[in-house]
C-alpha cells in the first residue's frame, strides 16, 4: 500500500464479557465504573455509558464514525476504567484479561485493514503480566499495549516490573499510556477536574517516575505513546530539568537530565489546541507526535484531521507521520 | 570546587548577568523572605500535616532543605545581602514576599491574626531599608476571613501594594464562599494578589524527586486558578488582579483541555458565561518556568504585557539570571522593556512621583 493511511492510536472498546467475569467481584467491593467525582459527574458519566453502548457495541457505528473523522485505521484499546487491575485473585483476573484480548483480536481478524489491537495485560501480578503479553504476542499477533499510568497505586517504574519492560523491550511492542483520574481525587471531585486535571497530572506522574526511576534509562529501547500530549510534562519539562541539575535529591544519579529521557517519548493530539500540537512538534519532533481521537468519549477529538490541519509551519511530511507515519513505524505495519 | 547540585553551590550561584540591562528600572514580583520570629511564636501550635510540601517530603530532601537553609538565611533575612544579589541578576526592584512555609494558616483566629501583623510589620522593616528598590508584599491570616479583611487595610496603610496569598488554605479552596469578603476587600483596596502555593495536599506519590515542589507547585496553582475560574470569583470581582508564579503552574499552556470540558460538560457551567481561558487571560505571570520556549509561548498566547520577571529568591528552584532568559525569548525591544520592568510597574503602581511614595522615601 503506497498511500498513507491515518491511524488513530488513542480510542477505546468496552468489553462486556470480561465485564460480566469480574462482576460478582466488583459487586461484593462496592466497585462501579467511573464513579469518581461529585453527584453530578457520577450521573453525567452513568448516561454517558449507556448512550455511548452503540459506538462501543456496533463495529458497523463505529466504522461509520471512523469514516466521518477520516480515520482509515483505529489502534484499538480497552476503555481504561476496565483495566481490572484491582482483581486479586490470579486466575480470575488472567480469565479477565484473557477475554479482552480476545475480543481486541477477533475485532482486528474480523476487520484487518481497519483496526490493530492494543493488548491489555494484567499488571497486579508480574508473572501473569509476562505471560499474557507473550500470549498477545505470539498466539495473537499484537503489535502493541495498552498500559494503565499507575497500578492500583503501584508505579509502573517500581522494580517488580523490571522484568516485564525488558520483555516490551525485546519484543519491540508500542506500549501506549492511559490514565483513568488520579489515586488521590480528594480535591478533584468537582468541575470533573478528576479528568480535565487528573489525567495530565498522571500522565505527568507517570512519565516522571519513568525517567527519574531508570526506567528509560535501562531500556532505551522502549516506546511509549503518552494520551493527553503526554500530560503537563512535555511543556513545563524546564522546571524538571532545573530541579535535576540544582539538587541531589532530584539527580539521585541519573546520567541525563530529564528531558533528554522524556524526548524518547511520544505523544499523542489529544490536546484540543493547535498552538499545543505545534509545540510539541518544535521540541520533539514531528516523528514523535502522533494522531488520537479518544474515541468515543465526550474527551475526545472528532475532527482530527481538522486538528493537525490547524497547526501552524507543519510541512505534508510532518502532517503525514503525524496523521498515520508515526504510527505505522511503532506499530511495525507495512 | 563545590557541588553546584548541592546546598552550598546554590549559594554561591547569584554571578552577574551578562545580559545588558534596559534603561528602566527591572523588576522582581517574585523573591522570598522569612520573619523568624513568627515561626518562635507558631512553632508550639505547628500542624505538620497541614504543610503538605514538607510533610510528604523525603528524608533526604529535608535534609538539603535544612542545609539549604542554614547556609542562605542572610539571603532571606538581610536587605544588604539581597541587594547584592539582585545587582547581581540585574533587578532594581524586588517585591518581597514571606517564604509560603510561613502562611501558618494553620493557627487559631488570635494567634493567625497576631501572627500576620508581626510579619507585615517585619517585612515593613526589612523594606524601609531601602524603600526604592525593596517592595512590600503583606500576607493574610487566610483560615480566619473576618481577621484577614482587617489586615488587608492595615496592609494598604503599609503602603504595600500587594498580598501573597497561598493555592489553599489547610486544604480548603480558594472558591469557598467564606472568602468572599477578602476578594471584595482585595478590589476595594486595590491590592494585587501574588498567589503563591505552599506545596499540594494531596502528594503522597510526589516524595520522591523533589516532586512535591517539581510537580505540587506547579500543580497547586493550576488547581486553585481552575476552581476561582470556574467558581466565578474573578465574574465576581473583575478589579481583582492576580499574578501567578510558576509560570502560572499548568494551565497557562493546557487550558484547551478545560475549555473543551467547558463546552461539553455541565459540572463546569453554573457561575461563569465566557470560556474558563478567557478569565485567565486577564490574570498576569511569572517567568519562573526556566525554559524561554515556554516563556515565548506564554507571550504568544497571552501577550508579553502579562508577563513579568519573578526570580523566587533565594529559593534553589529560583532564576538567577532573569535577563538572561529573558534575552533568550528573542522578544523583541517593547515586549522585553514590558517583561524587565513596565508591567509590574504598571500592575503594581511603583511610580516614584506618587505622593505616597514620595512621602515614604521622606521618611526613610
């Protein structure tokens, strides 16, 4: 194929099926989806999941929306709420995750020149986590994951998971980061700040600890693709880098400073603002943006194309690897 | 040679801007002070879990702190050492704030109240040693609205021409309706509000790394200027004026994602009828963000007469050569003269010929 084709790495899938495994364990902790937040946000978001059921239910909805943003190819994830990492129970959560990764490669089997399937793995135990993702890999054929920006408290840098990054590293899997609110919403509960403010502080967290814990560091190799424009990081990077080189506390040994680690990664569109997409494309690079939609989310973008069209000084190379380039390289597809 | 990732080094980091000053007077809306003898008179009351940065610090980074300190208490509490080193940095002008780690809003009515005066007054003192080029900024006792109010006038007849106000008082939001009365009594007044953040509460995976000033600072003020936005208190009060340190922490560069929410959700609406980016077009920033592409598109977006040099001195995630990021911007001539000095000047009203001012230098 010589024309290039836009891809969309940041939308998501419900799956219902893994959803009904997990119930009698969500039911007997209390848990419901997406409930963080004031009374207001719990039923805005309750409504929403029910209106949204078609665009996540009906492959032919969702082909027709993707037709519309003028996306020939959507890098599928799971919605982020649904990562049960809360599952304790070993094999419960492996059926779980199972399921999932299931129904992402039979959506892609059934559709291949229209999706690409981003696994899902279940984190709360490193050695499921390593056994799931060998099993996308080789017995599903997957090109990348989805990964949560903190599991269940535990950051995705701590070292229990060191072993899982050199695995991702060697396999050479895009690993793409979502966030689903902050661990401490205390303050957030109002104006729906758990997403508007939650999201990009995780993000920010997260990419933090990547770098300042060796993560990059050690596996160099690694690519990650932030959501969100990778949070508040990638344009406030200056404060980081005078911390690291002002106190030892920050440095705590790390070769590099910290942007020099965070220009290994990437970043997605979902910024809202042209001006934003164009900073991140001067400091990063062209090659290290890439188009997401957050599909089908009342957060997401749904004229993409629009977007990157709006972004000042971008060249057709650059508008191409944005829209599509990019993520036909990371995701290994000719 | 020392460390100059390491307490001492940073003491000896205030070297002489290369950078040409412009033929008018530069000025720095963002330097610290401590009153040490209102932390003697707090320290029995000291509410440690209501001081977030400190409280979910590390060891380590308590430690450094408490060098740090040590080493540069006459940058805080001696006007000659100050002087210097703002000669140094190239600044004329510096408004002085307290270090937010003496807010002590923490303490009772009687105790915050008193607490408050002994600190403006000290900081009057520290002023008048030479009042042409050191600026008053009073602090308020913020948990007690009623007292606070009362300091607001005993602060305009310092001749301050501005309060340092934290993101959150012990934890409450700037938009609780108990400070209604302080936003009205800021207008009427005409006093400017520094906002400045004391660290976030709720930072229990910023220990390490310095994140909880790195990221809680930053993310402190994004947090309480979304909320007085959304809140309504700017619609409220439209002569209150505000300055952001920091940059203005996240939202100055991520607004579009609130604005989008705005739009599309309703948790957002009830107290404003413009978009949330166009309330924070009228607030004015700092230059603390250590990164003049950042600091060119805070001028794109906003314009370079919202901007205003800020050092955080003698802090050691402070600026010490202001001028310098500033020539690095590549603004040109007027939005350069706007940033080193005619904003602030402006903002602040630090024009000589006034008659208050005059009065004060007669008297100094």
């Amino acid at each position: 194929m010589t024309e290039q084709r836009v891809i969309d790495v940041h939308c998501h899938r419900e799956c219902g099926d893994a959803a009904a495994i997990v119930k009698p364990e969500a039911d007997r902790l209390g848990r419901a989806p997406l409930q963080v937040g004031n009374e207001l946000t719990r039923e805005v978001n309750k409504r929403q999941l029910m209106t949204l059921r078609p665009k996540m239910e009906s492959i032919e909805v969702r082909l027709e929306d993707m037709d519309a943003m003028g996306v020939d190819v959507q890098a599928l994830s799971l919605s982020p709420y649904q990562l049960f990492h809360w599952v304790e129970d070993v094999d419960l959560s492996l059926r779980a995750f199972q399921t999932i990764n299931d129904d992402l490669a039979k959506v892609e089997a059934d559709h291949p020149e229209r999706f690409v399937a981003l696994g899902a793995i279940p984190m709360q135990n490193p050695d499921s986590a390593i056994a799931e993702l060998r099993r996308c890999v080789s017995e599903l054929g997957f090109r990348g994951i989805e990964m949560a920006t903190h599991i269940e408290g535990v950051e995705i840098s701590s070292p229990q998971y060191n072993e899982f990054w050199e695995e991702v590293e060697q396999l050479g899997l895009m690993v793409f980061l979502h966030p689903t609110g902050f661990t401490q919403p205390q303050r957030l509960m109002d104006h729906y700040f758990i997403n508007t403010i939650g999201h990009p502080l995780e993000e920010t967290i997260c990419a933090g600890r990547l770098i300042f814990d060796g993560v990059m560091e050690r596996f160099g190799g690694l690519k990650f693709v932030f959501s969100h424009g990778g949070g508040f990081l990638p344009m406030y990077a200056g404060r980081f880098d005078h911390a690291y080189h002002a106190r030892e506390d920050v440095r705590h040994g790390l070769p590099r400073p910290p942007s020099e680690y965070l220009s290994m990664f990437y970043f997605d569109t979902m910024v809202f603002d042209p001006d934003q997409i164009g900073y991140l494309v001067a400091k990063y690079g062209a090659d290290h943006v890439l188009l997401g939609t957050d599909y089908p989310y009342d957060m997401g973008e749904t004229d993409p194309l629009g977007l990157i069209g709006r972004v000042e000084g971008l060249s057709d190379t650059d508008r191409g690897l944005i829209a599509g380039g990019n993520a036909a390289r990371l995701l290994g597809l000719a | 040679m020392t460390d100059p990732a390491s307490p001492a080094g940073w003491v000896e980091a205030w070297q002489p801007t290369k950078t040409p000053k412009p033929d008018l007077r530069t000025v720095d809306v963002h330097a610290h002070t401590m009153v040490p003898e209102s932390a003697e008179l707090t320290r029995p009351h000291f509410r440690p879990e209501l001081e977030p940065r400190t409280f979910y610090s590390s060891s380590v980074t308590k430690e450094i702190n408490s060098e740090f300190y040590r080493l540069a208490q006459d940058k805080y509490t001696d006007p000659e050492t100050r002087l210097a080193d703002m000669d140094a940095m190239g600044i004329d002008i510096q408004l002085v704030a307290l270090t937010p780690f003496h807010y002590f809003y923490w303490a009772d009515n009687d105790l915050a109240s008193q607490v408050a005066a002994m600190q403006n007054e000290a900081i009057a003192r520290t002023v008048a040693h030479e009042p042409h080029r050191l600026i008053g900024v009073g602090t308020l006792p913020l948990a007690h609205p009623g007292a606070a109010v009362t300091e607001v006038s005993r602060i305009a007849d310092l001749g301050f021409p501005a309060v340092e106000i934290g993101a959150d008082v012990n934890g409450t939001d700037l938009d609780d309706p108990g400070l209604e009365p302080v936003w009205a009594a800021l207008e009427e007044a005409g006093l400017v509000a520094i906002l400045h953040p004391a660290g976030f509460t709720e930072a229990k995976r910023l220990t390490d790394y310095y994140l909880v000033n790195v990221i809680g600072m930053p993310l402190s003020t994004t947090l309480a200027v979304t909320r007085l936005i959304l809140a309504g208190v700017f619609e409220r009060h439209p002569g209150l004026r505000m300055v952001l340190v920091h940059g203005g922490g996240f939202l100055p560069f991520y607004w579009a994602r609130t604005d989008h929410a705005f739009r599309h959700r309703p948790e957002m609406r009830g107290h404003i009828d413009r978009l949330p980016s166009e309330y924070l077009a009228d607030l004015y920033f700092d230059l603390t963000v250590f990164d003049a592409e950042l600091v060119k598109t805070l001028a794109t977006r906003f314009g370079a007469d919202h901007l205003m040099i800020g050092t955080d001195y003698p802090f050691d995630m402070g600026e010490t050569d202001p001028l310098g990021l500033l020539a690095e911007t590549g603004l040109d001539e007027a939005g350069f003269r706007a940033v080193a000095g005619e904003n602030a000047i402006r903002l602040f009203r630090l024009d000589w010929t006034r008659a208050g001012r005059t009065q004060r230098d007669g008297s100094g």
